[in-house]
C-alpha cells in the first residue's frame, strides 16, 4: 500500500462516535442547521446532512426520525417537540416563530448564538469552582490519610511506651481510632448523602427549599440572582426578536427556569399581571425577585417600544455581574481551605510530636 493511500485511509477526516448526546452535539446541529438553511439548503436535506454529521449516534437515530416525521408533512417544531431531553422548550417555541414568520434562518442563526453564549458563561463557571473544589478534596484526603495510617503507627508507639498523653494527642488518637473503625461506614454515608440530595433535588419541594436557602445566603444568594436576570434578559429577547408576543414569551420563561421554582412562579405572577393589563415592569418589580436596574430597563424598553434591543444590550451587563461574582467567591474560598488545611495539618502533627518533646525531655 502507498503511504498515501495509508494516509487517506487512516486520516481523522471524522471523530470517533459516541452514545450520549452532549451540549456540544447540540451546538454543533444548530450551526450546522443555521449555516445550510441560510445558505438556501431545503429544511429537510438540511436535516439529513446534520444526522450524518452528528458524532453521537443517539443524536443521529433522534434527528433522522425528526426528519423522518418531516417528511411526513409534520413542522420541524412539532417533530422536535416529542424530544423534550433534547430540544429545551423555548428552544422549540423560537423554531416554531421561524417556521411560522418564514425568517428559520435569520432565528436559527440568533438561536445558535444564545445557546453558544450560555454554554460558554456554563464553561467559566465550572472551570472556577474547579480549583476550590480540587482542593477541598486534596484537604479532605490529606487528613484523612492521616488519621487512617500515620496517627494510629504513633499510638501503638506511646502504648506501648506507657506515654501519658496531653488532651490534644488524645483528641487526635481518638478521632483516628473512629476514623479507622467507622471509616468504612462514613464513607459509604457520604455517597449515600450525596445520592440522596441528588435525588432529592430531583424533586419539586427539593428545588424550592434549597433554591430558596441559597437565594438568602450571601454572597451565593447574589450569584443566583444575577444568574436568573442574565437568563431572563438574555432568552427574554430572544423570544421578543423572534416574534413571539409577550404572554407567550412569559410563558416559555416559565419553562426556561423550569428547574427554579421560584423564579419560575415569578414569572407566572408577572404574566397573570400583564395579562391583565399591567406593565410588564411594574409586574416583575411586584414580585421582589427582580432587580432594580432589571425593572428600569424593562420600564424603558416598553416605554419606547424597543423591549428586545434593551434586553440584549442589558444581557452582558449580568454575565459580567455573574462571572465577576464567581470570580470573588472562588477568591474567597481558596485561602479559607488552604488555611483550614494547613490548621489541620499543623494540630496533627503537633498532637503527634507532642508527647515526644515530652519522653525526650524526661530523659534528659
């Protein structure tokens, strides 16, 4: 075989596949699906393209039925609808005013560009906590490495030598001893706290409670809220430059904070207001769960009849808010762990050498 034919034959022209579909999966649909259809590629072969290129093969199977019901003389909203794990509800409801305005290109390509920002404000978020959380599980292990082999080598020790022991060394030899004959049962506790609260959160009451809890909590509390403004301007406009009128774009807010209870029922109280005849300003601010700033500029945008241009430019003002917010918390954190570590750390250690300071001090 010539090396070029190897070459073509071995050469990554695709990635490999897998199972799962991810964000990134998703991203790369709704651009490749706003690319062709601006471009003039009929909705349909547009879908098929898209299945074919997909890397996940659930993604495939799920855009090649969408295709499939397409076909079939079903709007590409309503074949997308019965996949709601994989299609959000406002992101169907902005496809479904393409479809319906005739603009799916110019909606689509608005629609990949929101989903791409929100992904991206997602990737700082996780790439910040990640250090903190790096070293609350160094720290956590760091100790417990400790107690679990080295405090108890140093009990047998002072045993053995019948070495009375200060209270700290005490403190220490007995948290070892319970770490080294529970520690079996406190680790299996832990995963299932942590299963438990995952699963927990899976529900409505657990959505409620611990959203409320960490909306009065400082510092967290304002990261959420800023975090819900942004999400609120940010899709609100979307929904508005599409072409959706507003008791119909409430309405899919309420599903955009589908998983924040108490946002969610906010939004409802507003939409009931508006539907009554209310400004969607005084409405939002009824609620006190809007900021001032957000209010005013909804106060502006409808006054002037520009709500969704406002929203838009307001948007960045609240992801920079709420990366700056993250930014100070993780600052925040780092120095408490590594100061908690350390505490920690130098009291085993003291507690350990202690008694030793003392023996050699008798023998002298």
């Amino acid at each position: 075989m010539a090396f070029e034919d190897w070459v073509i034959e071995h050469a990554r022209v695709s990635s490999s596949m897998h199972k799962k579909v991810s964000m990134d999966d998703k991203m790369t649909f709704f651009q490749q699906l706003s690319t062709l259809v601006c471009s003039g590629t009929p909705l349909l072969q547009a879908l098929n393209i898209g299945a074919e290129q997909s890397q996940s093969s659930k993604l495939q199977q799920i855009l090649s039925e969408i295709a499939g019901r397409v076909a079939a003389g079903s709007t590409l909203h309503g074949a997308a609808a019965n996949y709601p794990a994989i299609f959000e509800h406002h992101w169907i409801e902005v496809i479904r005013t393409g479809e319906i305005t005739g603009q799916m290109g110019p909606v689509l390509v608005e629609l990949n560009r929101q989903i791409r920002e929100s992904r991206e404000t997602m990737r700082k978020i996780v790439g910040a906590m990640m250090y903190p959380i790096i070293l609350t599980v160094v720290a956590i292990i760091a100790v417990s490495v400790m107690l679990w082999l080295v405090v108890p080598t140093f009990a047998n020790m002072f045993k053995e030598m019948g070495a009375e022991l200060p209270g700290i060394t005490q403190f220490v030899v007995d948290a070892s001893n319970f770490i080294v004959v529970y520690g079996i049962y406190i680790l299996v506790g832990i995963i299932a706290a942590v299963v438990g609260f995952r699963q927990y959160m899976t529900t409505e009451t657990g959505r409620r409670r611990v959203g409320g809890l960490c909306l009065v909590t400082p510092l967290f509390g304002e990261l959420m809220v800023q975090s819900a403004m942004y999400r609120f301007a940010s899709n609100i406009a979307l929904l508005l430059k599409s072409g959706i009128p507003m008791l119909e774009a409430l309405e899919v807010m309420g599903g955009v904070f589908h998983t924040n209870p108490i946002y969610r029922d906010a939004i409802g109280r507003a939409q009931d207001r508006v539907a009554a005849g209310r400004p969607l300003a005084t409405s939002l601010e009824e609620t006190g769960l809007f900021t001032s700033m957000m209010t005013n500029m909804v106060r502006v945008g409808e006054e002037s009849g520009q709500l969704a241009p406002v929203m838009e430019q307001i948007a960045p003002y609240y992801k920079e808010k709420m990366e700056g917010l993250i930014g100070k918390a993780t600052k925040l954190m780092e120095p408490i762990i590594i100061m908690g570590m350390g505490i920690t750390i130098a009291g085993i250690m003291l507690a350990i050498y202690l008694p030793m300071f003392e023996m050699a001090g008798k023998v002298n």
